[in-house]
C-alpha cells in the first residue's frame, strides 16, 4: 500500500482593506520611503482596523475562501490548527474562536506559536494527523495581527510588520503528492534577541509595564538578520540535498517575507533564478504566520500538479524550518 502523504487541497486568503504606505508611515516615525525600500523591500502593509477585531476575524475570511473553493461544509473539518503569535486573547486558543464563528462544529482545535515559522510548525504537526489516518480534513490557518503589538513610535520594527491570515486544507492522498519532508529547529537562546517583555507568566501585565512599552515586539534587527540569513538558507539548502532536489527540479521557493535581502540570500543558496521565488513583500510585509500560505494563495493559479516547491521560514525563539511538498493539484483549474 502506498504511504498516506497529507496533500494540500486548497488555499484561502485575507489580507484587511487598510494600507499602511511607506509615506505614512514617513509621518510617524523618524524614516524615509527610500530607507524602508532599500533595506527590506517593504512598500506597503495592510492593517486590521475596527474595534473588537482580531486575529480570529481575518482567520475566518481566509478559512470561508478556502471552503468555498473546495465546495465543502465548515461540519466537514475535523481539526483546525492555528499558527499565531498574536491570539485573541491569552486563551482559549484562537483555533477555538475560529471553529465557532466559521461554524467548524464537529473540529477540535488548537494554536502553535512559533513566531515566524509557525505555519511550518503547524504544517508539519497538522500533517501528522493525516499520514495516520487518524483525519481526513484538517485546516492550517497562519495569522497575525502584528498591529496589535506594534510601536508605532519605533521606526526598527513599525516599518517591517503587518497583518494577515492565509489557510490550506489538508487532505490524504495516495499517490505520491503531498507534505514530503520537513526539517524543523529551535535554539530558545535566541529568544534574548525577539520577544514580547511582558504580558506573560514571567512578567504579567501591570501599569509599569504598560508605561514601559513592554507590550511590543522588541527586536534586535541586525542579530536577528544575521541568524535569519544563515539558518534559513541552511535549512533550504539542506532539504533539498536530503530529498535529492536541484535548482532545475524546484518549481518554487516559498520563503518567510521578513526582509528581500534575507529572501534573496536563501534563493542564492538554492540557486534559484528570481522567477521561482515567491515575493510579496512589498505589499504586505511581514505578516508573521500570515507569509506562507498568503503567497500560496497569491501564486495558486500558477502552480502545477507536481510542482516541487519548498517552503522556508526563520522567526523568534529562535525557530526555523523548511517543507519540501509535491503540489497536488493543477491551481489554474480552481481560479478560473
Ligand atoms: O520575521 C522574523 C525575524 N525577523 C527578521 O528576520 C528581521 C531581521 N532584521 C532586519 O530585517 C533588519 O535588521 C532591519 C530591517 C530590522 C533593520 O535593517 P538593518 O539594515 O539591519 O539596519 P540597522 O538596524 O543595522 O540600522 C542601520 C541604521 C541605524 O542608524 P546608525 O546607528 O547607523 O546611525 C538605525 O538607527 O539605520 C537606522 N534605522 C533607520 N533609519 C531610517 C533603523 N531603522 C530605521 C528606519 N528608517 N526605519
């Protein structure tokens, strides 16, 4: 018998209406269009707007996208994994909140946080549960609403960040196409580097805090960019050597949008010509869990029933990963 591969079976996106422009933000902060540009490829990013929204909102609208392409109920989902560093609330976990405002009745649900290569995380472990036969319609949502973390008093990290949410099906398939392989890795030392201060067990949340702006992402740019750009090459190239894959036979890269220069660095290690990369970032920034599966959703249409395409993410713990799948489905076929 062939082995069960989880194959991903459909794609859904939602970034929010709103545009943050470099020129806006050129009105807040100490920076100019030309620096954002040079330095990360950013040009713009959207922003969730309106009271009582949050990561579950934008969530949903990818998730009824990625319904309505399937032709499939929300009563059909078994399992809703959500890849977010930016829930709703502390708990209950998003995933919950999700299932019950897309009417997902009959899935049980949970979040993984792992920063910027959360989607991978929970890619691979949502995966696990096709490959056992224990599911056969799982979901895998990456969201942020990184505007609720976000300084906008600190030109570092305001001009990087932006919201959005993106969403695959997970189905079985039998013949060959599907999640291959994975390579996933953490170094929790790195977390000095990336992190939110306080609003956690460690530090909770008190006046003091809130006076201190510990409620922000707190990054150190330049040592996060050192280690984003060897790791993640690393992890790409090493996946393609384990799977026998070479520049002529990857269809696709598929990697993290934190910054162009990290992006092109990993198509450089691979090899790779610009055209098999996937780059959004100019538009949306860096969405956190949101990247992948918004370019998934974005290149859909072009993509081809066994395309190799490898995905590749760094992000705060440290966490990195790669994901080599074999894509299942013609996309031109569900966009016309
Ligand atoms: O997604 C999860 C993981 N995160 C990442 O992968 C992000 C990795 N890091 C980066 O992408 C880059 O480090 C940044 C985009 C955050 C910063 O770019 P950089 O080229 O590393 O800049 P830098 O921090 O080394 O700063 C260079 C200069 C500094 O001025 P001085 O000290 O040389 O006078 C900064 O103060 O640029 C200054 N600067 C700015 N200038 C204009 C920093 N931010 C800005 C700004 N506008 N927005």
């Amino acid at each position: 018998m062939q082995k069960i591969h989880a194959a991903i079976t459909a794609v859904g996106g939602y970034v929010p209406d709103y545009i943050l422009t470099n020129a806006e933000l050129e009105k807040m902060v100490d920076t100019t269009d030309e620096w954002i540009i040079s330095r990360t490829g950013i040009k713009e990013r959207r922003i969730l707007k309106g009271e009582g929204k949050g990561s579950s909102d934008m969530a949903v609208e990818a998730i009824k996208v990625l319904l309505a392409k399937r032709g499939i109920s929300p009563t059909d989902i078994e399992l809703v994994i959500c890849a977010t560093t930016t829930p709703d609330m502390q708990f209950p976990a998003t995933a919950n909140i999700i299932c019950d405002k897309v009417g997902m009745t009959n899935a049980w649900g949970y979040d993984v946080n792992a920063a910027c290569s959360g989607f991978i995380f929970a890619l691979t472990t949502g995966a696990q549960f096709i490959e056992t036969g224990r599911h056969k319609k799982v979901i895998v949502v990456g969201v942020d609403k990184m505007s609720s973390i976000m300084n906008y008093e600190d030109r570092a990290t305001s001009i990087i960040f932006g919201d959005g949410s993106g969403a695959v099906l997970l189905e079985p398939n039998e013949d060959g196409y599907g999640l291959m392989d994975s390579i996933l890795r953490t170094d929790g030392s790195g977390r000095v580097h990336l992190h939110q201060k306080a609003g956690g067990s460690v530090k909770p949340a008190s006046m003091e805090t809130v006076m201190n702006k510990e409620h922000y992402v707190y990054q150190e740019g330049q040592t996060v960019f050192k280690f984003a750009v060897k790791n993640m090459a690393d992890v790409a190239a090493e996946i393609m050597e384990r799977n026998n894959l070479t520049s002529e036979t990857v269809s696709w890269l598929v990697p993290h949008q934190a910054n162009l220069r990290i992006i092109s660095a990993t198509g450089d290690r691979m090899k790779l010509p610009a055209e098999k990369v996937m780059v959004n970032i100019q538009k949306y920034g860096n969405t956190t869990n949101g990247t992948l599966p918004l370019c998934l959703w974005e290149w859909e249409s072009k993509l081809h029933k066994g395309d190799n395409i490898v995905l590749a993410a760094f992000g705060g713990g440290f966490t990195w990963g790669s994901t080599y799948i074999r894509w299942a489905y013609d996309g031109a076929d569900v966009n016309k």
